[in-house]
C-alpha cells in the first residue's frame, strides 16, 4: 500500500510542478504585456543636440504653475547652450507668473496676445508697488538684472505667448510672496522647476 501512495505522490508531484512553472510563465507573459500597454513618461529633460529640432515634439508642461506652459527652447542643461537660454511661454487669460527676480538679462517677444508687466524697484528694501506697463503681439520688452518683476495675461479673451532669451542659463530664481517682501527674504529655487529634471543637486549662488 506504501509503495502505492508514493507512486501516486510521484505521479503527481512532477505535474504540480509543471504547472506552477507554467502559471509562472503566464504571469511573466502577462506583467510584460500590462507593461508594454502603459504609456513610458517623457522625460522632462530630454537631451538633445541636434542642431534643428521640431518645437512641436518638444516636452511641455505646466510644472505645477497654474495656466501656465513651458518649453525649453534651447536649453543649458538639456542642449548645452553656454550664454544663452530660449523658452517659449504661454501664459493663460487672466493668469499671472510668480513675481521673481534673478541675476541674468531676460528679453521677451510677444508672440500672441496682450498683457501686462509688473516691474518693481530695487532701489527700495522690497518691490514696492509695480509699474505696470501694456505689452502686446509684435512688441518686445527686457526686464534688467535683479528687477523683480511678474507678467501678467490681464487681457480677457487669448492667451499671452511670448519668446524668453536669458543670460547666464541655468537661471537662479528668487521668489517672492507679494511686492512688500523684503528683497533679502525672497527665495532662492534653483535648480528652478523646468530644470529640476536635469539638474537635481543644488548649488551655490555664485
């Protein structure tokens, strides 16, 4: 009777075995098919030196900053540009920038659109109440070193699009909460949002 039962076990030991090799298989085949379906994430610092490139294919995002869009252009981090930077912005009707200063040249072109830049004093222990002075399609205008300053979309129908070229890339961004903020208590972000996927460990402010 022994010998019967430890045929039996033998019989079916292999075939238990066999199946769970089998199941195994199957969910390996399953997990690898699940994994294909789902969409890779684009890379929010994809690298890219070729001399053209498709702005169309270029990664967009809104980093968090509400009716806002932005594109790396041309980029320090992401396409080795050593004195300049390119962003292209889109800046949703009513919505407004963080007010902020840094330690580069910005030049701005509007693409699209009308809006409103907020410029504030430097000459002041804080910003002060801005200047506020109309912007619209086909007009450039600069924002000198350390200014602090915020642009607006004040207009109510479109969209406020507009070409940035700084100096000095990666940009080092104070921030401020309001135009009373003391100067000394704005906030450094650096690396700033858009470049937090290229650069992660911050550094010092040069």
């Amino acid at each position: 009777m022994a010998s019967q039962h430890t045929a039996a076990a033998a019989v079916r030991g292999p075939s238990i075995a066999g199946a769970g090799c089998r199941g195994a298989l199957l969910l390996a085949l399953l997990l690898a098919a699940a994994a294909a379906l789902v969409p890779v994430a684009e890379p929010s610092c994809p690298r890219d030196n070729s001399v053209v490139k498709d702005i169309n294919k270029m990664h967009q995002s809104n980093y968090g900053i509400g009716g806002f869009s932005h594109i790396t252009v041309a980029g320090a981090l992401a396409h080795g540009m050593k004195e300049v930077e390119v962003w292209l912005q889109t800046i949703s009707v009513g919505q407004r920038t963080p007010i902020h200063r840094h330690s580069c040249e910005e030049v701005f072109v509007v693409l699209k659109g009308r809006g409103t830049l907020l410029l504030g004093s430097t000459s002041l222990p804080y910003p002060g109440t801005p200047q506020e002075i109309p912007v619209a399609q086909n007009s450039t205008f600069t924002v000198p070193v350390n200014d602090p300053h915020q642009v607006w979309n004040s207009d109510e129908h479109e969209d406020l699009q507009v070409l940035v070229i700084i100096s000095r890339p990666p940009v080092k961004i104070f921030l401020y909460d309001d135009w009373s903020m003391r100067h000394t208590a704005a906030k450094l972000k650096f690396p700033f949002v858009w470049d937090e996927g290229c650069l992660d460990a911050p550094k010092d402010e040069l």
